[in-house]
C-alpha cells in the first residue's frame, strides 16, 4: 500500500491517450494549489475583489441569471477546433484503462514523445505570460514559504521532490496563480493553472483556509447562490478561456472541489464542449435547485468526485453524482486530506464499500439541521455568528481553537450584543443543532 507520492514516483509515462489523466493526476495537481508559489510563477491579474462585491450587491437569484452574467465574461470564447477529437478520444482514464495501459510504461514500445494527442502549436494561442516550469521549483530555498501552511507539510516537500524528477510531471508549467494579498483579506480565493504539455490545461482550485473569512463563505452556500469564491472561480476560468483554444480539466480539493463544478456548470455550452472533466476532491455540494440546473446537469456525466470513508466535508449540502470512496491511514476529519489517502500496488486508489457511521451520522445531522430554515433565517445566523466572531477580533480558527476558555466568551460577549431577534435566532439554530443530533443518534448504534 501506498501514497500519492508512491503514484508519483511510479509515473513514468507523459499525458497521453496511451496514459491519460486520471484521478491520481487530479490529486496532484489539487494539492499543489495550496502552494504558495514564489514570484516567478506568472499571476493573473484580475479584481476578484470586485467580483465578490457585485455578486453581493446584486444578488443572481437563480441559475439561469448566473449564466447569463458569465456568458458575459466568456463572451470572445471560440470553440476549438480539435473538440471533436477529444471527444472521441478523451485523455480521461477509468479504473479499468488504468489497469490495462498504466504498468510504469512497459506496456508501450513507443518512446515518451512518440505518441501525442495530435494537439499542434496551431490549437492554442500565445498569448499568456511565459510559465514557470514545475521542476524549476526544486530549490532548497523555497521550500519553508512554499509550504508553511500547507497540512502535512514535509510530506508536500517530498511529493515536489517525486515530481520534479517524473517524467510525467517534471515538465509541466505553471501559471496564472491567484491567491489572496495577505492572511487578513477578506477575499479567500486561490487558484492555478497548469498546463500539461498535450493541449490540456489543469485548473486547481484551493480549498478553503483556516481563517474566518474563508468559512463564513462556504456557510453561505446554504443561502446564496454564488458565494463570492463561485463567482470568482467563473470569472478566472472565463479570463482563460477566452485565450486558450486547447481543452480543459478543472478540479480541487475541499472547497475548490465546489468552485471547480460551480465555474463549468456556469460556462456557456461552447466551453462546457471543452471540458474533459471535473474533479472534486472532498468537495461540498450545492443546493437542491443547482443540481437540477441545465448547466450541472450538462456536465454531471463528467464529474468524478472522491471522498473518504470517514468524510465530514465531501458529504454536506447535495451533489446529484456518484462517489468514489476511498481508504484513507487516518482517522476522523484528517482522512479530508489527500495526502492520506491510500494507493494499491496497481497506481489505484483503494476504494471502500460506503462511508463510516460517524461520517454518516454527522452529514445527517448538519443536513437535516441547515435545510430545517428557511433561507432568510440562515442567512441570519450565519451572518450574525460569524461577524460576532470577526468584532471579537479573530481573523483565524486556529487563533480560536489555541485557547478557547478565553475565544469562547469573548465570542459570547459580542453575540449578546446583538439585537434581541438575532440572539434569539442564534439560540434557536444552536438548540435546533441538539435536538436534531440527539434525534439520529439511535440511528448511528444501529449501522
């Protein structure tokens, strides 16, 4: 049994239809957007602060007022010529292509440059700023701000240190990197794009962070439809694609699972011929009108989502699509991340028959718990919660969690200045969160 990084260090073959992306690449990629790359990767300049006030200044209330605000943003999108080509002959592999074309390259007599997709320089354009090879990143000095707080950081190292020497990965190039100013902006949203080498472009999309900013947005998806971050992840694969000809595959872990569905279901139907897939990764879901849209369900067929046996995150809300559920060597809400999730000697991830009863218990519980409200009174409390931690003077979970027995009353205090309506919806939503627990637990003895 092994790692990502075992699948990496096994990856000898280049993108091809031979040896096409699949979920293993997914993850790699995913993982690598919670790097905080150094100056010499390109960025993509764009106000993504102005995309998150019009958003909540001008509320899109429905699906169809969401495309038609991105149809705006895609509106110089052309659709490439070798669409059909890759239609037919996606790079896409399933478990059982893996089986039979992925045996560390022995299956093939053809040297690595040999066979391509037949994408020439013609399919795409030019006119991004030069991109920053991945293996240029393996240098001792950039290790500690590449990863300071990235989970399981030394093992982040030693996946760069397997890439930078696979044949698969190392010439891969990096660009249009997106992340916030500072840890205090109250615009959470990361991203990065890779460009394989075959025609195809990788757009990860990071997951949410720690601070209270990042998961006041993710709470406000049980009310509002987008979320800044949504809105923002259309806006930035819009700014790509309407320079890049070649395909795309998008996808994330956490959260940027959820942006990565979000920003293809959005697209118009020109781009969404473009897209080979999209990976989520322990991504949340949507609300229940999302799922049924025109846009989702014109992409359903090419979302692989994969979560844990033991998942907390990749379970919320509704996603409308099977999972892939895997083994993970960790326990509780460290199985989320991808760094533990277990590989079979075959390059596989080894798969699970269901998730755990907690895992199952909990997502019930918080579930039934948010859709009890109507959207109004969520918006309420979860508005009112988090800005009463905000006045508290925390930016950060962790800072909470370090010392709780002085976070917690200090949060108390700022709830009881609120309005008397507020503080008692607050009350209500928390005492609603109890009851409804206790309620399920008879369910959880009996799995």
């Amino acid at each position: 049994m092994g790692t990502i990084i075992d699948y990496v260090k096994n990856a000898v073959m280049p993108f091809s239809i031979d040896f096409p992306f699949n979920e293993a690449d997914a993850i790699v990629f995913s993982q690598l957007s919670y790097f905080h790359f150094p100056s010499e990767v390109p960025r993509l300049q764009f106000d993504a602060t102005a995309v998150s006030h019009c958003i909540l200044q001008q509320p899109l209330h429905s699906h169809m007022d969401a495309s038609r605000y991105f149809a705006r943003r895609f509106q110089t999108v052309t659709q490439s010529t070798c669409m059909q080509r890759f239609i037919e002959n996606p790079l896409i592999a399933t478990p059982e292509q893996r089986h039979h074309r992925f045996s560390l390259g022995k299956s093939s007599q053809e040297t690595p440059d040999q066979k391509t997709n037949g994408i020439t320089p013609d399919n795409t354009v030019t006119s991004f700023s030069s991109p920053y090879p991945l293996k240029h990143l393996l240098r001792s000095e950039y290790y500690s701000s590449l990863v300071y707080d990235v989970a399981y950081s030394h093992h982040n190292i030693e996946l760069l240190e397997a890439l930078g020497s696979s044949p698969r990965f190392r010439n891969v190039m990096i660009q249009h990197f997106v992340e916030p100013d500072s840890p205090t902006s109250p615009v959470r949203f990361s991203a990065v794009t890779f460009d394989l080498g075959n025609g195809v472009l990788y757009i990860a999309f990071r997951g949410t962070d720690s601070t209270v900013a990042g998961w006041h947005d993710n709470y406000r998806m049980t009310f509002l439809s987008p979320v800044p971050s949504q809105a923002i992840a259309a806006d930035y694969f819009a700014r790509i694609a309407t320079e890049w000809n070649g395909m795309f595959i998008l996808g994330g872990h956490s959260k940027g699972g959820n942006l990565a569905i979000y920003a293809s279901a959005v697209a118009p139907h020109v781009v969404q011929h473009r897209i080979l897939a999209v990976y989520s990764l322990d991504g949340p879901g949507f609300s229940d009108r999302f799922i049924h849209s025109h846009g989702f369900l014109t992409i359903k067929n090419r979302i692989h989502k994969i979560i844990p046996e033991g998942s907390l995150i990749g379970t919320l809300l509704l996603s409308n699509s099977d999972s892939h559920i895997v083994k993970s060597t960790a326990s509780g809400i460290m199985q989320h991340y991808p760094m533990t999730w277990v590989f079979n000697d075959q390059n596989q991830l080894v798969a699970s028959d269901h998730v755990t009863a907690l895992s199952a218990y909990i997502t019930k519980t918080v579930n039934q718990w948010m859709w009890k409200f109507e959207p109004a009174k969520r918006r309420c409390f979860i508005d009112g919660f988090f800005d009463s931690i905000t006045k508290a003077g925390y930016t950060d979970f962790i800072d909470i969690f370090a010392d709780l027995k002085t976070s917690i009353p200090k949060i108390y205090a700022e709830i009881r200045q609120l309005p008397s309506d507020e503080r008692k919806l607050i009350s209500m939503f928390l005492t609603g969160l109890v009851n409804i627990a206790v309620n399920t637990l008879p369910e959880l003895w009996h799995r």
